[in-house]
C-alpha cells in the first residue's frame, strides 16, 4: 500500500505542471498584472483541485485499483476544501486588480457585454460553491444525509459554471491554456457519464436476497447470494441501491459464506434507504457496488504479532464479525470491547460468547451505558476498563475502533492521552 500511495502521489504532483506551465509560458508579470496573474493562478489550481476532487469521488479502476478507498475519500474532502478556498483567492485578487487598476467593480452583475455574461458564470458557480462548502462544514450534522447529498452534487452544476466562465474568459491567444482547458473538460464529461453509469446501475452487482432476520427492533440481517465471495476480504463494504436511479449508501459486509456463495449485510433502521433494506424480502433484487476497504487488513498480518483491541459500539460491530468467527487462524490475543446500551441491542452475542469459550486467545469484553442491573461492565469507554482485561502494555498495542463518530473521538482522544501512537489506531466511522 505505502507504494501505492508513493505512485499516486507521484502522478497527482505530475498532474498539476500542464497547468503552471500554460500559465508561465510566455508570460511578462508587472506591478500591474500582478494582482491579476495571482487571481487568475488561484482560480486554476481550483479547477484543478475540484477536478481532482470528483475524479477521486467516481469510484473508477484507479480507485478500485488503490483499495483503500477511505483514504481517497478524506483526500476528496481535502482537495474540495482547499479548491474552493483557491477560487475564493481567484474572486478576491481579481476584484482588487480591477477595481484599483480599471475602476471596475467584477463582484456587479451586469448583462450589457459577454463579458458580463461569461463573468456571471463565474459568479453563479461561485455561490453555489459556498452553499456546498458552507452545509458540509457547518450544517452537515444538522441535515439529513439525503438532503446532504442532494445539496453536494450541486456542486457538479457549478463545476460547469466554471468551466464556461473560464473558456469564455481564458487568453485566447494561449495555446497551452485553451488546450488544458479542452483536456479538463473531456475529463469532467467522462467522470458525469461514469457517474451516471453508476447512478443507473450499469454494470453493479445484481444480488439476490437468499435470507432476511431481524436482529433485534432496530437491526436486521440481509443474506445475499454473491457468486465473487472469494473476492471479499474482512472488514470490507459495498455501496447499495435498491434500484437503478435511486441512492446508494454503503453499509460493511458483516458476513462472508463462501460455501453458501452468500454474504451478509448487518442494517440498523435509522433512515429512509435503511428502513427500505430491511424490508426487502427473498427473491428480491438489490444493487450492489464494490467491495471496497481495507479495514480489518492488519488483523492477519502474520508479520505483525501484536495484540489486537477492538473497540465497537452498537451496529459498528460489523467489520469485525468475520474477524472474530476466524479468530482461530491467529496466533495474537485479541480483547473485543463491545459498547451498548442494553443486552437486547446487543447483536452477534451467541458467536462472541461462544468464541470466548473455546478460544484462549479471546477475550470478549461487554460493557452497557443503560441497564443498571447487568452484571457485567456499565458505563462507557475509558482506559480503566482496558486496562482491567488488557495484559500487559496497552501503549504497543494494535486498537480498531468502528462505531458512531462522537463515540471514535472520544475514544480517539483517550487513547491518544496515553501515548498510543497514531499508526497503531485504525477506525471506521458508522456514518457518513
């Protein structure tokens, strides 16, 4: 992976030189031109991260590719914040350039000219960059994934705006320029028509539901018939769509049968595409992206001989399933810590208590927020309780924590405070 990471790195370095150079070549930069060169420098490289950002985004044959497609995504959320901040850039020298040097205020909408035409372009795509940028920073909690989503792919439309602002408005005169442009452009329509691929279902796994069981009021397991279950690896997740043309959400694969050919996704009902899941019945269709992750790999490692903890709350238990009904294929002690808030919200128990019983090298820790009269371990999360159940140091050894994001960032902090060292902490929010 880490030479994966070195050659991707390498290209997206690469990628950016087209662009300094068409924007160098040739070019005489004065007092004058100065504020103009910096605005029209920060609105390129912010086309040219936001590309970046949705090519990262399309689940392509790179991505598949790279597998570890959660660390393409938090590079998506980057390139996206730090694109937008380079159009800001763009909007805020260039109002200086003109308003100092011409008299001319760019922020005005003004219809007159096709100057003001293609300039409205810009300053369309420029707003709806900050209503994305403003809900996904600032609102993101507050709204439903759904509408999230909705809001996001705006940002596809105002990616247009500013391919036509910048062809419009571009030096006509610059070869280099216009043809980065044209390149940049092909590249967006290939990465809509993959979207849209996607969208309509073309070319996704076509599963069958085989079994549906309802784990508990709120939980329910949904077994499905997969011909490739030789393909998945533990830990993994798929996206799934009910139909062509409707959302998709991913969900981690919590079971793996490969003499059955089946796998089994693990749903908690909290919203509207979950609630739609669980209803699904055998000999239904669903749609079926993937698999993608590499959560769980370094479990078995066999160079790796550290202990393994692994700390999970409610419906976060999923990636680790697997890992736990294989636990005789490892020669390293592995503490499972499970957060609920009751025994009936528990899911999996049977297997986790029955592993304990027969595997020396398990041990499965149960620790409840909202049953006063459990015998076991009451509260929530915190160093005392490893340290009770843990031999030895806990500082070398190997933490997977999976669950929702408040509950990570706690766990995160307390971690930290002992001094386990980032590398050794590997998790997954149960979220999106």
């Amino acid at each position: 992976m880490r030479l994966k990471k070195i050659i991707f790195w390498f290209f997206i370095l690469i990628s950016f030189f087209p662009v300094l150079i068409a924007l160098f070549y040739d070019r005489s930069i004065d007092y004058e031109t100065l504020m103009l060169f910096i605005g029209e420098l920060s609105g390129y490289l912010g086309i040219h991260l936001l590309l970046l950002q949705y090519f990262l985004s399309s689940r392509n044959s790179f991505t598949v590719w790279f597998e570890d497609i959660v660390y393409l995504v938090k590079l998506h959320k980057i390139f996206g914040k730090y694109g937008i901040s380079f159009i800001i850039f763009h909007v805020f020298f260039l109002f200086l350039h003109y308003i100092i040097n011409l008299d001319y205020n760019i922020i005005s909408i003004d219809f007159s000219s096709n100057f003001g035409i293609y300039k409205f372009f810009g300053q369309l795509s420029f707003y709806i960059f900050l209503i994305v940028w403003i809900t996904s920073v600032f609102f993101r909690s507050k709204i439903s994934y759904r509408i999230w989503k909705k809001l996001h792919m705006l940002g596809y439309i105002a990616f247009l705006f500013v391919l036509l602002h910048s062809i419009f408005l571009s030096n006509k005169d610059s070869y280099l320029i216009n043809l980065y442009l044209s390149i940049g452009t092909f590249l967006f329509i290939l990465i809509l028509l993959h979207r849209f691929i996607k969208f309509a279902a073309i070319l996704k796994h076509k599963l069958k539901v085989i079994n549906v069981i309802r784990l508990n009021d709120n939980v329910t397991e949904i077994e499905l018939h997969c011909s490739f279950v030789k393909k998945i690896k533990y830990g993994q997740f798929m996206y799934l769509q009910i139909s062509p043309f409707k959302d998709e959400h991913p969900y981690t694969i919590s079971k793996v049968d490969i003499d059955k050919q089946a796998i089994s996704f693990t749903v908690k009902h909290v919203g509207k595409h979950s609630t739609q899941l669980s209803g699904l019945k055998p000999g239904n269709f669903i749609y079926a992206d993937g698999p993608y992750g590499v959560f769980t790999r370094e479990i078995f490692d066999v160079n790796d001989k550290s202990d393994i903890i692994i700390i999970s709350g409610g419906v976060g238990i999923t990636p680790f399933v697997e890992v736990i009904r294989s636990i005789n294929k490892l020669s390293k002690n592995v503490y499972l810590f499970y957060f609920n808030r009751a025994v009936k919200d528990i899911i999996y128990r049977d297997i986790f208590l029955e592993k304990s019983k027969t595997c020396s090298n398990y041990k499965y820790i149960e620790i409840l927020s909202d049953q006063p009269d459990f015998e076991g371990e009451k509260g929530y999360f915190s160093v005392e309780i490893l340290k009770r159940y843990v031999s030895g140091s806990l500082i070398d050894k190997k933490y997977f924590v999976c669950g929702p994001p408040k509950m990570i960032e706690f766990v995160m902090i307390q971690l930290k405070q002992i001094r386990v060292p980032l590398c050794n902490i590997y998790y997954e929010e149960f979220g999106y």
